[in-house]
C-alpha cells in the first residue's frame, strides 16, 4: 500500500481529518489527537497500550517494523510500506491506532459513526 491510499483510508474513518503541525508533516488526526503520522516510506501507529505490547509486532516484522522515535515508549511503532506486512493487517493496525485514540478522547469529542 502506498502513501496515498493509506492516507485515504484513514481519513475514511469518522471524524478523521488531515493536519501538517510540523511543515512537510502529515498526520491523520481524530478530535485534536494524532492517531497515524504518514510518511513517504513508513507510518507511524500506536500498537500496543504499551512498549511490552508494541514489541510484538517487531517480534513477528523486525526488518518492517520499528518502535517511533521519542513515542515508542508509549507503544508507537513505525511501519514500513511496501515491506513484510501485509495491506490488510496494515488497515488492520491503522484501525487500532485510531480505536485506542478515539477510547481516550473525551465522550463530547468522539465522533458519531
């Protein structure tokens, strides 16, 4: 999957909505959250509630699969496109980053299906 079609596919997602905080940046965004930080060659997704739990998918893809920089403390990984991981479980890890940030948002700001 390339760029373009992961960023359709999460701006797809209720309430998801596009934003460059950082010049070149872009991130798909639910409520004022960051739930995928897109790049050219990788994306960046919260895997796990935690590193223990994040470390698993690097168990399973350790040449696609990295902790984030300065995030991955915090269970965020980056992806590599067009690597090992497979397009549908590539949707399916897009799915559970915005999952586990729409479970923290406040009730007001989560959005409606």
């Amino acid at each position: 999957m390339d760029e373009t079609k992961l960023l359709e596919y999460c701006l797809a997602k209720p309430g998801a909505w596009q934003d460059e905080p950082w010049e070149g940046d872009i991130v798909a965004k639910v409520g004022d959250k960051i739930f995928a930080f897109l790049g050219s060659t990788s994306v960046g997704l919260k895997c796990g509630r935690n590193r223990e739990e994040a470390d698993e998918l690097i168990r399973v893809y350790p040449q696609d699969v990295a902790a984030s920089a300065y995030i991955g403390r915090y269970g965020w990984n980056s992806v590599e496109l067009g690597g090992a991981v497979p397009d549908d479980e590539l949707t399916e890890l897009v799915d559970q980053s915005y999952d586990a940030v729409v479970s923290k948002l406040p009730k007001s700001k989560r959005p409606t299906a």
